[in-house]
C-alpha cells in the first residue's frame, strides 16, 4: 500500500517534470512557414503547419526492420545530421515513435498514398518526421528536400548546433521526367576522379539522376581500353591547349560508378563516332583510310576527322571500346556521339551509325546518340539527344525514339552568361539565367508531344574550362534551373517566382564552398527564414 502510494506520487511528479519540460520547449520555439522554404527543384506539394520539430539529443531515427536499402537512406540521413552539428544519431529498426523525444521515421509507403515510384512523401508534425517512399531513391530525394528545409549551414560540417529546428507541414513530391542529367566533357580538357564526385555531389542536391560523360574527342581518349592500350598512352597524353592530358583507369571509372550509384545517379558512357575521333585516329593507324596516324590535336575546331567506315578493323575497335567500357557500366545506356560527322559522307555516316547501334544492342544497351542519328536507322528502342536542328528531333520522334532535350540555346552550360564572362563560348549566342530558366521540353519542337520526352541534359563542353573553379562557375546556378525543369510541373514553373527562390541559395552555395556566377537577373539575398515574422507572432498574442 505504502509502496504504491510512492510509486504513485512518484508517477506524477515524473509527469509534472515531463509536462514542463515539453510545455517549455514549445514556448522557446516561435511558430514556422514551411512554404518560405525556398525549395529547387520545386516540390509537388507543400501544406505548411506552422509549428516546429526539433532535433535535439534526444531525438530518435526509425526504419523499418531488416529493409537494407532503406536502412542505408537512414544512415545517410544521420551522416548528414552528424556533419553538420557532430552529434551522432543511431538509426534504430523499428515503425513507430519513440516513447519519448521526437522521431525520424523512415517508412515505405503503402499503395493507397498513390506516390509514383521515386516520389516521396514528408509529413512533419510536432513530435514525429515521417518520410515515406516506396523505393530507396525515393526516399534519397525526400532527404534532398529535407537537407533544404535545414539552414544553408547544414551543408557545412560543424555548421549546426542542437537544436536545429525544422518547420512542419507535409510535402509530396515526385519528377515529372525520368532523365536528369548533366554533361560533364573529360575530353577537351581532363578533370580528375575527385572533380567528378563533386560534380556528382552538386547534382545529388537538385535530384538529377543522370552524369553523362564525354569520354572521348578529337582532343584527347579517356577511358583506359586494355585491347587498344595505345588510346590513353598516346591518345590521352594532350588536351585543348596542349596540356597534358590524362585518362580513366578501369578501377577510377567503377570508383567513379559506383561513388554515383549510391547517390542514385546513373553514369552514361560516351565514345563519340565516327566523327571527333582525331585521338583514336592518332594512336592506330589502321582506323585511317589511308592507314596512316594523325597528329595528336590540341585545338578547338570540330568536324575534321572520321573513322574509316569501310574498314572491318574498325566495327572490331567498336566492339571492343563498346564491349569493355559496357562491362563495367551497370546503367542501361551507352552513348555512341554521331555529331557534327562533317568529314563522313552521309552514306557511310547511315552505314556505320547502324552497325554501332547493333553492336551497342549486342552488348545489352540502349543506344544514346545526338541529334544527327535520327537520319540512321533507328526506332523506339533508342535515344535520340536534341542540341539544334528541330527538324531531326522530330524525325527521331517519328521513328518512335524518345528524346534527351539539350537545347543549345538554354541548356548548354558552356555558352557565356554575358559579353564579360570570363569563360564559355558564344556560337549558340549567351545564356543568362532567364535563358537558361525559361523553355519547356516539350514545347521547343512543334510536334512533339510529353510522351516522346524521356528528359533533359545540360551538357558542359569544355573548351575553355580546367578546373573545378571554372566548372562551378558555368554550372552555377543554370544547373538549379535545368534540375527544375526536370522535376517540376509546367504549370508551377515561372521565372519571376523561381528568380527569388534561387536568390535564396546563395548561402547554400557559398556554405558548399561554390564559386558561382552572381547574375544581376536574381534578387540574391539572405536566406529566408522559415520562422513567421516576430510581428506576425506579437499580432497574434494581443
Ligand atoms: C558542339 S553539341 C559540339 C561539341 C562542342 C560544343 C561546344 C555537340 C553535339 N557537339 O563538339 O564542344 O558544340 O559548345
């Protein structure tokens, strides 16, 4: 009797304790906007509910038990979080809240949430976080949303301290396109391993999905081939400017494969033929039709060289480039270039472009190629990827292939912002961030219809780049917008709201250490914050 009197008035003196504690906490924290958050690629759906969750020590993370690749999101998340403010969150099985604290629940979602498969949902109330998804990609974009629903410094490690607060509200979400990606061009000049995982990282961000890398041109070959070992040894040993070059190994290309995967970013491989082959051309003579080896070339012109599409030697050199370099690709792609072939008559160019094709199907990929493969014989089982020339884009259409829209005049990341820029070329005119911002996919070749739309590319040719510097710079921010357009609804997608949206992430960018270009078309500012106005709040408490 004694004992359970005790317990009793212990209880309640626990509770009391318990009561004050979680009542004070809500007093500290003011109420939120989630929809202040300036989010890109723009969500869905975002229904804000104007109260806080708060991490603090005591908060758990929550996944659903034995599911590996869940599992494996929630570390991340945790990672992310441990960076950050240096405090380690374990990740814990299990699909409910913690008794006590708030909770992270990572949940795989049910079939009546209706997501499609790399959506994902954010419900985030007081006490409890829930991000559902149905696949582990899914739920990696969900964690993108949330890194932005953090304060830029989130993405500097150190840069947070307990408590970070985040505001509430549910956000569905989900890409419009399946085909995000960027270009990044090794050939003209060689970026190393290192380069390209952060270039991997910025993509991440934004929820691109796709790194297309150009691996080989009239300037140099990039991808070690132990058959034909003389295209990195002589064809790799120069670049645009006379520099000196470099390649993949076959263990830098996998590390390289295998860094993107786990962002849930696909690597397509390109060898571009017959044309801009100048390096092959140099390092086997039998490829020329006069079996002769070229000069190694560092200049910038295009147009100028072509495999001998007679010779049997060659289609055995294709089959052999294609053969290794798919060996180690686990995406379904392979990229076989055909641009710009103005030294190939157009005959052979038909001839040789088909037999490519054959060989890329024989080793189980889809073919990618530039616009200019539409005259080849192609049909819905292969991709065309428009940069000029509507005309083409429609022919590949009409043949059933889907198209990668790279629209020169908006999306090639190489072309100058401005007359000043320091970097960049003007062929296909400049390319503010308007520019870069305002185009649709589907309207840019009449006649094409959503459906023939697989998604977009920003290729960044590189010419006039040679470090990870001069690549921020013409990425950022055009990337932000092309990721947009990937993601977002036509309908929610108008320069004047997004200007002021981007202007918000330069704490973002400058918190990832990125050198970007400060157009004067953006209102950059401080970031905004999440919490209401504190007049807002002392209207409301009179
Ligand atoms: C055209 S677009 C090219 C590249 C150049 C680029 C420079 C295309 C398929 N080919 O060879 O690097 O312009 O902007």
């Amino acid at each position: 009797m004694i004992m359970d009197l005790r317990n009793s008035v212990l209880t309640t003196f626990l509770l009391g304790v318990l009561m004050l504690t979680t009542s004070s906490c809500k007093e500290t924290y003011p109420p939120t906007d989630m929809t202040r958050n300036s989010i890109i690629p723009k969500p869905q759906s975002v229904v804000a509910t104007n109260q806080t969750f708060v991490v603090d020590e005591g908060l758990s993370i929550r996944v659903e038990e034995g599911h590996e690749a869940f599992k494996k999101e929630a570390l991340r998340l945790a990672g992310i979080l441990k960076n950050a403010t240096g405090v380690g969150f374990e990740v814990e099985e299990g699909d409910k809240a913690a008794w006590f604290g708030n909770t992270i629940l990572i949940n795989q979602s049910k079939a009546d949430q209706n997501l499609p498969p790399s959506g994902y949902e954010l419900d985030i109330k007081e006490n409890l976080l829930t991000l559902t998804a149905s696949s582990s990609e899914g739920l990696f974009y969900g964690i993108q949303t949330l890194r932005q629903l953090l304060t830029a410094q989130v993405e500097q490690a150190g840069g947070l301290q307990l408590p970070v607060l985040i505001p509430t509200g549910t956000i569905r979400d989900w890409p419009q396109y399946e085909y995000r990606g960027m270009m990044l061009d090794v050939a003209r000049h060689f970026f190393d391993v290192p380069t390209v995982k952060r270039v991997i990282d910025y993509l991440a961000l934004y929820k691109m999905n796709t790194l297309h890398l150009h691996l080989s041109d009239d300037q140099g070959w990039r991808i070690e081939i132990e058959s034909w070992p003389n295209l990195t040894t002589h064809g790799g040993s120069t670049e645009v400017g006379g520099g000196e070059g470099g390649f993949f190994t076959k263990e830098d290309y996998k590390e390289i494969v295998a860094y993107a995967g786990d962002k849930h970013i696909t690597i397509v491989p390109e060898i571009d033929m017959p044309g801009h082959t100048n390096a092959a051309l140099a390092s086997y003579p039998e490829l020329n039709c006069d079996g002769k080896a070229t000069e190694l070339y560092a200049g910038t012109k295009v147009g100028f060289s072509t495999l001998c599409t007679d010779k049997e030697v060659v289609y055995e050199f294709v089959d052999d480039v294609i053969r290794e370099i798919s060996e180690i690709t686990p995406g379904p792609y392979f990229h076989i270039g055909g641009d710009e072939s103005h030294s190939t008559e157009q005959e052979d160019y038909e001839y040789f472009m088909n037999r490519a094709r054959e060989i890329v199907k024989s080793h189980g990929k889809t073919m990618i190629g530039w616009v200019e493969v539409a005259h080849a014989g192609i049909d819905e089982t292969d991709i065309v990827q428009f940069w000029a020339k509507e005309k083409n884009a429609l022919q590949g259409a009409k043949k059933g292939a889907k198209l990668i829209m790279s629209p020169s005049k908006h999306a090639y990341l190489d072309i100058k912002y401005n007359e000043d820029s320091p970097l960049g070329l003007t062929w296909a005119g400049l390319t503010e961030v308007d520019d870069a911002y305002n185009w649709d996919p589907v309207t840019l070749v009449e006649g094409i219809e959503k459906v023939d739309v697989l998604g977009v590319e920003a290729p960044l040719w590189a010419e006039t780049i040679e470090t990870l510097d001069d690549i921020e710079y013409l990425m950022f921010p055009r990337i932000l917008g092309i990721a947009e357009i990937g993601w977002t609804v036509r309908e929610d997608r108008r320069w004047d709201e997004y200007r002021v949206r981007l202007g918000q992430h330069r704490d973002r960018m400058k918190a990832m250490g990125i050198d970007f270009y400060e157009s004067p078309l953006v209102p950059w500012q401080e970031e905004a914050s999440f919490f209401m106005d504190i007049e807002m709040t002392d209207e409301g408490g009179e």
